[in-house]
C-alpha cells in the first residue's frame, strides 16, 4: 500500500465510524427523547462525516483539478465549525449559561462562508 492509499483508507474509516455514531446519537434521541447536547455531538459527528468524505473526495487519484478544488471548498464549510459545534456541545453538557462568545463565534463563521466559495480562498 502506498500511502496515499493508506491516508484514503484512514479517511473512509473516521467517515464510517462518524457516520456510525451519527445513527448512534440520533437512535438515543429518538429512544430517549431530544436532548440538546445528544443532538449537538449528532450535529458535530456529522460535520466530521462531510470533512472525511469531502477529503476523501478531494484526494480521488482519478478526479481532476477543479473537481478536487470543489470538494475541499466543500469540506472547509463543516471545517469552520468544528470549534464552535464542540463548544456549542460542551456549553449544552455543562450547562453553561453564558452563550455570547458563541454568538459572536457563529456570526464570524457565517461571515467567512461567502469566502470560502469564492476565487479568493484556494
């Protein structure tokens, strides 16, 4: 195995296993009901899930240039929240009441979205 390959293949396994526990956080919500931090780490598992496939993606031998330009735009998008979904998670799991800086945290990600598609990123 060359280790391209051996990258590819640690990305399809954290794409499975995010996407295994994705359907794990999703059958506790609906087992137990919705709570806001089993929802959150859903929410956070499935952004990995989009990162892992975007990269594997991106890292295609047979895809071509502007092909691969698209999947790592793509996967910058769940990037940039990373942070504030495991933030976001661990202020629901504490129970933290002070939730400014995520607001604050959330309106910078949602301003760097539009140049993250554009020719002026990558």
């Amino acid at each position: 195995m060359t280790l391209l390959q051996h990258y590819q293949l640690s990305l399809f396994l954290t794409f499975l296993t995010s996407l295994m526990i994705v359907v794990i956080g999703l059958a506790v919500i609906l087992r137990k009901g919705y709570r806001k931090d089993a929802f959150l780490f859903s929410i956070y598992a499935f952004g990995v899930v989009i990162w892992s496939w975007c990269q594997l993606q991106a890292g295609n031998p047979s895809g071509n240039g502007p092909s691969s330009l698209f999947w790592v735009r793509t996967m910058f998008h769940a990037v940039i929240t990373f942070p504030l979904l495991l933030a976001q998670f661990f202020v629901a799991l504490l129970g933290i009441k002070h939730k400014k800086i995520l607001t604050v945290g959330w309106i910078m990600a949602l301003g760097f979205l539009p140049l993250l598609s554009s020719n002026h990123f990558l």
